[in-house]
C-alpha cells in the first residue's frame, strides 16, 4: 500500500475519532442540555448535523473503492484483464469528480465554530467557563481533549487536509497504484490482473474500515439528535 494512501486515511480515522470524542459527550450529556439547558439544543443539534454531513461524505468517498472492490470479487473468474481495466477506468473518473462533490456533501466548519462559539458564550453566562460542562463534563483534562478535537474539526485548514476533500486524492492514489499494477508489463496480463486484483483486495479492507466507522459515527449523531427532541 502506498505511503500517501496511508496517510490519507490515517487522517480520515482521526477526524472520525475527533468526531466520535464530541459524539459520547454530547449524547452523555443530553439529558442535562433538555433539563437545564434547553436554550443551548439549537446549536448543539446544528453542530451535530454538519458533523453528520462530514462523516456520511466521507463514507461516500470510502464507498466508491469497496464498491469496485466487490463487483470484482463477485465475479473474478469471469473478469478479463481488459474487462477489469475498463472498470478501473470508470472507477478512476468517479475518483477524479469526487474531490468537488465531497466539498460540497461535508459539513461546514464555519458553521461549527459558530454554534460552538454561542455555546461557549452560554456557558459563560451560566459561570461553567468550559462549553462542555453544558454536558456535565467536570474533568479539566476531558475538556481539554474535547476542546481540542472540537478545534481540529472546525479548523478550515485541517478540515480541508484531513477530513474529507483529501480523501478524493486518497482514493485516487489507490485506484493508480492498482493500474500499476495491472499494466506492469506494458500490457494487460492473466498475471498482472491477478497480483491488481490482491492488491485491490488490500486497499478495499483499509476504505472499508473507513466507511464503516464513518457511517456508523453518522448514526450515533443521528441518535445524539434524537435524543436532544430533534
């Protein structure tokens, strides 16, 4: 596997795990926001649903490697070398579109850091100091780690490197690697298409690891929602 598609997901995995940090406090923390917060569950939910839209896009990014991946597998022995080229061709082209997309699906961070900023200030208000003591969160270094993991979300910078847009790159760094692959020897062979479709195998387990946790962080914030009467 190749080091730049490492790195890709390895920062896709860290903002889930950003994002899922932010999730367990808040769904912990709802049934003190619905009795003695309530004024702060408008921006709560709003900062949940982007955060939604990030983790359901980066799924979508992730899906289109597992897709090619399983539509090979399910009919390997049937595969030619060119067939299995034509495919990764058309996989290629939905790689290439997908960056522009993705900007669009994902969530906004502007839209975080400005429901996060209201909720600091009610937090102010209420003399808590720390917006995550909204959510009954006491300990200083649990806040610390929330506060941080809620700064590298909304931060455009690091959101546009490792939440989503990037993974377009990501992807098509691997669907390359296994074109590689295929044409090593200058053509489409029995061999070739063989050793392309193991490693094709490789990288599909590594974005499906990726899909599922994102879209299993999706439903957890879907959860958080609900349980905040939305």
């Amino acid at each position: 596997m190749k080091e730049e598609v490492r790195q890709g997901l390895r920062l896709a995995g860290g903002s889930i795990l950003n994002i899922n940090k932010l999730t367990d406090a808040i769904r912990e923390g709802a049934p003190l926001i619905e009795t003695r917060y309530p004024d702060a569950k408008s921006d709560v939910i709003a900062m949940c649903q982007e955060m939604r839209k990030t983790l359901t896009a980066i799924a979508t990014a992730s899906s289109i490697m597992t897709y090619f991946e399983s539509t090979i597998a399910s009919s390997t022995s049937q595969v030619t070398p060119p067939d299995f080229g034509d495919r990764l061709a058309h996989h290629k082209e939905d790689a290439v579109g997908i960056s522009k997309q993705l900007r669009a699906l994902r969530g906004s961070c502007s839209i975080i850091e400005k429901h996060a900023k209201e909720l600091s200030r009610k937090a102010n208000s209420a003399k808590l100091g720390n917006l995550f003591r909204l959510f009954g969160v006491d300990s200083v270094n649990r806040q610390l780690e929330l506060t941080e993991a809620l700064e590298r979300i909304y931060d455009e910078e690091m959101q546009y490197h490792s939440n989503v847009v990037n993974l377009g790159g990501t992807l098509r760094h691997a669907l390359e690697d296994v074109e590689r692959e295929l044409s090593s020897a200058g053509t489409f062979t029995t061999e070739s298409s063989s050793r392309a479709v193991a490693l094709l195998g490789e990288y599909a387990v590594a974005f499906a690891e990726i899909e599922n946790s994102a879209n299993y962080g999706a439903l957890k914030l879907q959860k958080a929602i609900d349980s905040l009467g939305q």
